[in-house]
C-alpha cells in the first residue's frame, strides 16, 4: 500500500514512544479515547504509523510551555507515515494531516515538521510550475544568465504613474526582473489595473526598441474571483508574470492561479518566518516547497545569502537546491522551479548564490545593492552582471573587476559581508 511518510522533530515529557503514537493517533484514526468503532481492522486500513524513533537529546526544561509535566523532557526524530487512502493526493487534507491539531498537543513540548517523502501519484495529479526556468527564459526572448531583478521601492506609496516612472528606469538601464513589493496589490492608492496600464506601456516599448521583454511580476493576490479578473487584465495587456503572496492565497488559491494563468507564477513567500524562525515549532521550507511547487509555481523566494533577515547561510542553501530539486524520490515529474535570492543582495552573493546550485536557473533581486550603486542605476545592473559573468567563467569577481568599472565600484562601495556555509 502506498504511503505517505513524514519526520518531525519532537520534544515530549511522555516519552518518546508514547508521544510519537499520540501525534500518530491525533492524525488519522485516534482521539483522547478508544473508541469501540475504532477497530484493529480500522486501524490497519487507516491508521497513521510509527515507523522510526531516533532520539538526539533531553532537557530538564521544556522548549514550549507545556501542560503536562515531567522532570525530563526527552528530544527526537520520529517519522510516521499515512496510508494515501486517507487523502488520496488533495495537498489540503494532505496540509491538514501533516500540520494541523498536532501542534497543539499537550504531550509535545516542541513540534516540528522536517520533512515529508511524496509518492509519484502527486507528481502526476498536479500540475507543477508551467514554465519554470526554459519557460521564463522564452518569455524575455531567450535570455542567458542568471536574471538580474529587483522591487519596486518604496514598497508603499508610489502612485501608477510613479511606479512605471521607476520602470522607465530600470528598463532602460538593462534590468531582466522587475516585481512589486508583497504589501502593494491593489490598494485604492495605488490600483491593479491602473497600475498595470501604466507600466505595461513602458515595457513593451522596451521591448519594441530592443527585442527584450523585462519580466514585470506584478502582484495580483487577492480573493480567487479578483485574481481570476487580474490574470484575465494581464493577458488583455500582454503582461507576462503574476506574482501571488502564497500565505496568504494558501495551496487551493495558488492552484486556482495555476489552472487559470497563461502566465508565469511568481511564488513569493510572505510571513515565512511565522513557520520557520522556531527551532521549536513550525515547518520546514524543504517540505511547504514541495507542495508550493505542486501547486504551481514557477518562481519560488528563498532569501538571501548574508541577509537582513535571521535565517542562516546553511538553511537559504538549501531552500535554494531543494526547488531544483524532484518533488518525488519515486519519479514522475520533477516540477522544478526557479529560486528568487532577495533581501540585503549585493554583488557579493551572486557567486557563491551561483556555485551552489551550479547553473544559472536563478533570480538574483537587489534593491538598495543595484539603486544604490554609486554611479547610479545601470552602472548596478552592469555589476551584478559581470558579477554573473565572473561566476559563470570561475573567476573571481576581483579578478574580473580589473574590466569592468561598474563592478569595481560596487566592490568599493559595498561592503564584503561574511558567508557561513
């Protein structure tokens, strides 16, 4: 029978054993008591299953407050598993199976979900990305290299006019990406549709003129019906990349996107760290991308190497190879995406952004790092790049430096930040 596994990392008073059988029961079959018409052959059919304890520690003090008392509160990877019967591959009910009352528990006194191993039947009921990478890269006309983007800035306040303003801008100074910040959608000060009639002018002269289509992500989300409307206005004005806060929209208004957009899907994460900043309680990017990516998006935030935001060097490393990576171990379709490096970017994370994921298939967003150039903004595109350029060759970008101005400057202006990874 086919099934789908998981791991947490749990802290429990109770022990372990007992703890993990819990968590087990509280998620498929069982509650606080037995009931008669939970049967052993019930169990069988639908019953979540312990299949592995491997405990890593013990504290004399619980991590999260904690009900139930206990003198020891003993740490571990468990990992349970579903029979696919109990869902089949709905990625809600599959939500709320893997994260759902288990966090509640008052026999774990931390509770995090690490990992989830996906059998091929979800690869083949959902759609995944529609473009991914090859696909963005026909959107602008073939580009080569990494895409070089960044966010409209102030996140807030620009009205349409001043928004496409700043486009004009960046266009003309050679930039692949540009998209609009997570808090600007479709505000009275700033409307969806006015500010899509004002900047999509100004992109298709761009790419009358110079055969480039930049790639706008503008923000469409909103309730399913008026995301539905703004896809429908994008295709009318020929805009090419929608980009949806996927929190907020949740895995169903993402899928809706998907299934009604002839566009590319930009994924961008807001209120991550409500999931992920506890070591204690929360969810894994490795496990929320898979699903992200099922549900399709093309485009996937993994923030940023030396960042402003506190997720460590080791942690965005990963988050970055995970969305390159096959959904499932078991085949099927990869649905691979693009990962979006951004916060605090200069040209410094360019190369190591670039080794280690070892191809191009990314989007690199620096906002101050590319406006605040000292020469201004098209001497900050033309650094990140040559930035590209250097770690594409394996050169290093002082080496590289020696021919290019703009990266020299950049090199000089912006302070070389510590990587730990």
């Amino acid at each position: 029978m086919t099934r789908i596994t998981a791991t947490y990392d749990i802290e429990t008073p109770s022990g372990l054993a007992h703890a993990a059988a819990v968590l087990a029961g509280e998620q498929s079959t069982g509650t606080f008591v037995r009931l008669a018409s939970e049967t052993d052959e019930l169990r069988d059919r639908s019953g979540a299953r312990v299949d592995k304890i491997v405990p890593t520690g013990s504290s004399a003090t619980p991590s999260l407050p904690c009900r139930k008392p206990g003198k020891v509160f003993d740490r571990g990877l468990v990992t349970i598993s579903w029979p696919l019967g109990n869902f089949g591959t709905s990625l809600p009910t599959l939500m709320s199976t893997l994260a759902g009352n288990l966090f509640e528990l008052a026999e774990l006194s931390a509770v995090r979900l690490v990992d989830v191993d996906l059998p091929v039947e979800f690869t083949h009921d959902h759609p995944g990305p529609q473009f991914g990478a090859a696909g963005t890269r026909q959107f602008m006309g073939n580009h080569t290299g990494p895409l070089i983007g960044t966010i409209i800035k102030p996140s807030i306040g620009f009205t349409p006019q001043e928004t496409a303003d700043l486009v004009h801008t960046l266009v003309k100074a050679g930039i692949d990406f540009i998209k609009d910040d997570e808090l600007q959608a479709n505000g009275p000060n700033c409307p969806f549709e006015a500010r899509l009639d004002a900047v999509m002018p100004v992109i298709h002269e761009h790419a009358d003129k110079t055969g480039k289509k930049v790639l706008y992500a503008v923000n469409i989300t909103d309730e399913i019906d008026q995301m539905w409307r703004n896809l429908d206005k994008m295709d009318a004005v020929g805009a090419t990349c929608a980009m949806v806060c996927m929190q907020s929209i949740g895995l169903t208004g993402l899928r809706a996107v998907r299934d009604h957009s002839n566009v590319l899907v930009h994924g961008h994460r807001a209120g991550w760290g409500l999931l992920s900043r506890s070591p204690d309680i929360g969810i894994d990017f490795s496990v929320m991308q898979k699903l992200w990516r099922l549900a399709g998006a093309d485009h996937l935030h993994v923030n940023g190497l030396a960042s402003k935001f506190t997720e460590p060097d080791e942690v965005v490393a990963k988050a970055a190879k995970s969305v390159q990576h096959p959904v499932s171990d078991w085949g099927g379709p990869e649905h691979t995406a693009m990962p979006v490096f951004s916060s605090g970017q200069t040209i410094w994370q360019l190369e190591p952004a670039r080794d280690l994921l070892g191809n191009d298939n990314f989007i690199f967003c620096a906002g101050g790092g590319l406006m605040s150039h000292p020469d201004g903004v098209a001497a900050g595109v033309a650094s990140l790049r040559d930035a590209g350029k250097a770690a594409a060759l394996g050169v290093s970008i002082e080496a590289f430096s020696a021919h290019s101005v703009a990266l020299k400057r950049a090199m000089k202006h912006f302070p070389k930040p510590h990587f730990e990874f």
